[in-house]
C-alpha cells in the first residue's frame, strides 16, 4: 500500500481502530484538527485516558510517512517522558497497550497524548517571561544530558541549508533567483562562520506562542515535532515581540528566569538574524518538498507567483544587510 495515499486518505475506521490497538475505548466521536505537517485527531473515549486527564479525550497524532524514522519519533518521545518524570510541564505521549508510545498503522506511525486545555499567550504579562526563562531553563537542563543522534542538528545541514537551497533554484522566479541566492549564501555563510554546534543541545526546535500555553496556573509546552539538537536561543527568539522599544527587557525577564537555573549564553542573541533567516529558506523549502500533498497547493496558493518571492528576498535582503 501506498504509504502516501493512505496519509492523505485517513479514514475515521482507521483513527477509531488505531484508538483502539493503543488500549483506549472510543464513543465513535472524533475531529480532525488543523495540521500541515501531520494528521491530528481528537477522539472522544468512554472513559478518561488517565487518572488525572483533563478530559474523556485523547489526541491521535499520526505521523507523516518518511519524514522521520522510528528511532527519530521515539528520540522525542523519549524527551518528553524525561520531561513529565521531572514534573516539567510538557505534554508526553501516552504509553499504549503493547507498552510503546507508538505504532503502527498502514505504513504510518501513530502515538497519542492527553488533550490539554490552554490558551496561547497573545501578549506576555509583567513577569511572565521570566516565568517562560525558568521553564526553558528546566527543559535545556534535560536536554544537556545527552545529544538525540537520529534528529537534525540546527545548522546549514539542516532542513532550510545549503541543500534546501539547492532545492529551490527551481521555484524561485527567476527574476528574483540571483537576489534572493545572494541574500541567502549570505545568510547561511554567516551561519557556517557563526554557529559552535558543540554547544548544541536537545532543544524544543520551534517554540513560538502556539507551542506555549497557559492553564491559568502555569505555562507548559506542546508540539515537539520540530525537536532537534540546536542553540538555546532556537527556544526563544519567535517569543520576542519584535518591538525594539521592549527587546532590553524581555531580554532581562527571559534572562533572570533562566539563570535561575542554567547560565544562559548571552553571544547566542547574536545568532538571532541568521536563525530567522535559516527559518524563511527552510519554510520555502518546506512548501515546495510537500508541494504533491494535495492540500498545498491550496493552502499556500501565491507560492509560485512573483509577489510571494519578492517578499521573500525582501525579507532575506534585511537580515543579510544587518548581519553583513
């Protein structure tokens, strides 16, 4: 079986019955919600999935085929339990029947997690990113244990470097193709030059405001599925308001929260321009890699024309400037 059609083609008798493999009792109620990367359900079941869930539901995450091995998967699910057994608030996935927190199903891996109720920040009250500091601080503790060999190493080697570039010589416009090839090399020259990854740790990868939410009690963390070894900073910089006005002191809040509980390296905030620039190529690269995912093309349907690259360089030019 084609492991493609069957991911673009889930079934609710195939959520229901991976529900039910893992252990779990499903009422036949379930949604999907919204995810580009991977197909997420929230499935109703008769009874809650632990002592302590929030809800009678569970999520159902299955994984997109051949876009992480099995021994990726577990890596960040591995992180994850590490997290819960120090009481650090991320949601872990569940462990299911056969004793794994995985399985599989038609060529695709499933795991699911407790649903969690939280709101995203909109904007960070007084004191609270010196609270989302301290957190960081407790899970990059974690992660300094040891490296996770089978996820990607923050670097231009990974998803969004010189191969991604290489990748989208033909989506560029050509019109643009020379200044946005420019800007970028730039960029990632920049980063070769920059970047100790013997500084790397296991970091969350991708943690901007719809990865950290809050209970009303405290903040926690969802989504790992961008989890690699990378600079600390990686799990900052997309929480910073862009207000320049207000970057000194978000800097001293996150800082003080961190250093509470880790020494926080100050030459990382440096690496923030060409962090966000590695981010713009890998999101164009992202797009043209899932380009035959019959949904692209709909959700992101000014890609091949001239106004979306213009923005692009646009945007690489700026970083390229400030960093030159």
């Amino acid at each position: 079986m084609d492991k493609s059609s069957s991911f673009y083609s889930l079934d609710p008798e195939k959520v229901l019955l991976a529900a039910e493999h893992a252990g779990f009792y499903p009422t036949g109620e379930f949604t999907q919600l919204n995810s580009y990367e991977n197909r997420v359900f929230d499935i109703k079941l008769e009874q809650p999935c632990t002592p302590d869930a929030q809800s009678n539901n569970v999520i159902a995450k299955f994984y997109r085929p051949q876009r992480w091995s099995k021994e990726a998967i577990l890596e960040e699910h591995e992180f994850l339990l590490s997290l819960k057994a120090e009481g650090i608030p991320a949601v872990a996935p569940l462990l299911q029947g056969h004793d794994s927190t995985l399985q599989e199903v038609d060529g695709m891996y499933v795991a699911f997690f407790p649903k969690v109720l939280g709101r995203m920040p909109q904007e960070f009250l007084s004191g609270e990113l010196h609270k989302v500091g301290r957190l960081m601080a407790q899970v990059h503790n974690v992660g300094a244990r040891k490296p996770a060999p089978h996820r990607p190493v923050l670097d231009t080697s990974y998803y969004g470097g010189w191969e991604t570039l290489d990748h989208l010589q033909d989506w560029i416009t050509p019109e643009l193709r020379d200044r946005y090839n420019i800007a970028a090399e730039d960029i990632l020259y920049a980063i070769d030059d920059s970047f100790d990854t013997s500084e790397f740790i296991r970091i969350h990868g991708d943690c901007h405001k719809g990865n950290l939410l809050n209970n009303g009690k405290e903040f926690f963390l969802v989504d790992f599925d961008d989890f690699v070894n990378g600079p600390v900073i990686q799990d900052f910089w997309m929480l910073l308001s862009g207000d320049e006005d207000s970057l000194d002191d978000e800097r001293m809040q996150i800082i003080q929260g961190y250093e509470e509980l880790r020494e926080f390296p100050d030459h990382q905030w440096s690496w923030i321009p060409m962090l966000r620039g590695l981010r713009i190529i890998m999101y164009a690269g992202w797009i043209a890699k899932r380009w035959t995912d019959p949904s692209f093309p709909r959700l992101f349907p000014e890609y091949n024309k001239y106004t979306y690259w213009a923005e692009e360089v646009e945007a690489l030019e700026k970083i390229a400037w400030k960093i030159g």
